[in-house]
C-alpha cells in the first residue's frame, strides 16, 4: 500500500532563493568568483554587546527554557524601544518574543484567521507569508501592486479583491521585500481605516523598520490597537541565524497566542535572548551597518542603470533594489541564471516575489560588504557592455 503524503505537502513551493544560493554555492566551491547579491540577510555578525552577553551566559547560565512569551526582561525592553523609538505606549504584556519573525507568523496566522478565511497581501511580496498561509489551510489573495502604488497595498485595491470574496485579513510590510518601498503616513492611516471598518485584521511585518534611507517607517500601533506587528533581530539587529524575533499582540489575541506559543515552540531560543536583549543596546554599531547599505545603496543607483537595468522601484528602506527589466527579458529565471554564469553575480528572479509577472523583474540584495557590491556592479557594468 501507498502510505499518504499530505496535499499540503506536495503542494508547497520551495522559497527559489534558496535555490539561487545553491546554485551559487556550487559555483563558489569550483574556485569561481561568486557575488552574493542574492541573500536578504546582513553580511555582518551580530553586534560585540550581543557576543559578549552570549558568551558569558554560555558559561554561567543553565539556559533552559523560558516562559514562552520569553523572558520578562527582553519583552520589557522591547516594550521600551517602542516608547523610544516611535514614541508609542505598549505595555510589555502585549509583547511575546518569537523563533524568529516566521514563527510569530505562524502563531498570528493560527491566532486571527481560520482555515478558509482569505487573507490579502501585495504581490510582488515576501514568497513565506503565502506559503505559509496555504500551508494552513488559509487562501491568500494577491493584491497586484504596480510601480504608481509604490508596490503597496491601497483601499482600491481591496475594494477589487473584496468583489471576488470578503477577506479577513490583510499583511502589510513597509518597507517591503522585495521592493523596498514604503507606506506614506498618510497612506498607511487610510489603509487601517480601512480595516478597521471592513473587519480585516491587519498585520504588520516591520522588520526592515531601523533600515530606512530619507525618513523613519510607521509602526501600524500608531494608527490602530487592533493590528499585529510582528518584527525580528535578523535585519536591523543582524541576527539571522539566532532565530529570535518578537510580535505586539492586540487583547484580544493575547491569550490564544500565548497558548499557541507554549504548544508549538515551548520558548524562543533562550541564548539568543540573552543576546537580543544586550542587541537592543548596540544602535551606534548598528546604525554603522545602516551606513554601510546607504553607501551600497547609492552605489547601485548609479551603476546599474549603466548595466542596462534602469527601471528600479524607489528603495525607501530594506536592502533590496527590485528591477523591472522587461526591456532585456521576459524570463527573469534563465535572465538570473545566465547573470551568474557569466559574471558570477547572483540574483534573485521576480518569479519568487510574484509568481504571476515576476518573470519580467528581478531583486538584487545589497546587504553585503560594500567591496564585494562595487566588484558584482562592476561585472554587471563590463557584462552588459
Ligand atoms: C519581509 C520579511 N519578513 C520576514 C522574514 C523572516 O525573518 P526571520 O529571520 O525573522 O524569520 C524575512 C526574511 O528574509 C523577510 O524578508
């Protein structure tokens, strides 16, 4: 007899920068030059203050488990941030510290929505939000966002996607990956507005907030009580590989997510907390990093377009140009793959950002060093010559 595999499991897609990795990992072991610009995560090791304390807990604490919220004095201070960095009251009750940002999706998702509920959010977008939807048995519904909306989600759009069925549920992320752009002040009220008078709940994704170009992004609290935010010590902080993130839950969920916390992960990884919570006081050496993504920012601005690929949505914040180079391709997957053939920069196509037109678009991750970024825009520069 056949044993089963479940449908979800046949059906999930692979998340295809993992694939570009491969790709250029393969390349880099047969001694060829490979430039990282693929990866959505920061070139740098976590800040010294997060080491130290790690180091020393490694020797002097036990580092079980934790309350699965996590430890009051992390969920504190990060209760405290919001009051210093945005200006904003959130009791430290509402916040519970997560295995990363993909775990407080998980829990969020589980908490506001139910199987069958139809939950919205921009295509070009983050591939993991979708995926993880489906794999809940939740159906996204993919907001066609342009270049005139800057990527981002508009009261118009819903209107359309509300024709086709009602929606409960909206993702927001600003700025955004894959584009980079952000949501006006303005824009993002209407938006909650919005919600709120629909019944959508709205989720935040802000963990690019602390990597921004011109101005400071808008945490969603200021504009609604009902929203979840949900952000992490991966970007700014640059901590991928610590998984730990933190979400701010409405009332209303709070108990269900604390629940959900405790059966599906026991407690955020405990070292990292330690870690995360000295990270918290590290912003001059992080704000260095931020320095670092400006100089590779405004490097690829100008480069670039010397390359041919001139049609870049305005990156507001994140580390992450997204190319519309529908003039040299319209398969951005071969597109991508001969670029790392031939001059060893790596790439991610559109295809895993917006499975519909993402074959007309690509996103080059600028989060490395910035020599390593002079050299792939050089090769780019030379190659399209
Ligand atoms: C928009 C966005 N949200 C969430 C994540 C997941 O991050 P974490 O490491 O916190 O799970 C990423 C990772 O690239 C991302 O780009």
């Amino acid at each position: 007899m056949t044993i089963k595999v479940s449908r979800r499991a046949t059906e999930i897609p692979p998340f295809f920068v993992m694939e570009v990795m491969r790709a250029a990992d393969a390349r880099a072991v047969s001694g060829e030059a490979v430039y990282h610009m693929e990866v959505g995560q920061p070139g740098t090791r976590a800040p010294q203050g997060a080491l130290l304390a790690a180091e020393e807990a490694l020797r002097a604490q036990r580092l079980g488990y934790t309350d699965a919220q996590g430890v009051p004095e992390i969920r504190a201070a990060i209760a405290k941030r919001y009051q210093d960095y945005y200006g904003l009251a959130v009791a430290p009750a509402r916040v519970v510290a997560t295995t990363g940002s993909s775990a407080a999706f998980v829990l969020a998702f589980l908490a506001a929505f139910d199987a069958g509920d139809r939950v919205a959010l921009a295509a070009p977008g983050y591939p993991c939000y979708s995926n993880i939807l489906s794999a809940l048995g939740i159906e996204p519904v993919a907001l066609l966002t342009t270049a005139e909306d800057r990527f981002q989600p508009s009261p118009a759009l819903l209107d359309r996607a509300l024709e086709a069925g009602p929606i409960d549920g909206l993702i927001v992320a600003s700025p955004s990956n894959p584009t980079g752009t952000m949501l006006g002040s303005d824009a993002f009220r209407d938006l909650a507005a919005y919600c709120r008078d629909k019944g959508i709940r709205l989720i935040s994704d802000e963990i690019y907030h602390g990597i921004t170009y011109d101005r400071k992004a808008d945490c969603a609290l200021k504009f609604t009580a009902d929203a979840i935010v949900i952000n992490s010590f991966s970007k700014y902080f640059s901590m991928t590989g610590w998984r730990l993130g933190w979400m701010v839950v409405p009332e209303d969920l709070s108990r269900a997510i604390e629940c959900l916390s405790q059966n599906l992960y026991i407690s955020p990884p405990t070292l990292s907390q330690v870690a995360g919570l000295a990270a918290l006081q590290c912003e001059a050496e992080l704000d260095q990093n931020v320095a670092v993504y400006a100089r590779n920012r405004a490097l690829l601005l100008e480069s670039l377009p010397r390359a041919g690929i001139d049609r870049l949505a305005p990156a507001d914040g994140a580390f992450y140009l997204y190319a519309d180079i529908s003039r040299l391709t319209n398969d951005s997957d071969a597109f991508c793959r001969a670029m790392l053939a031939e001059t060893g920069v790596a790439a991610t196509p559109g295809i895993d950002f917006d499975p519909a037109r993402g074959n007309r678009f690509m996103r080059f991750s600028f989060a490395g060093p910035t020599a390593e970024i002079e050299s792939a825009a050089q090769a780019l520069v030379d190659w399209r010559r």
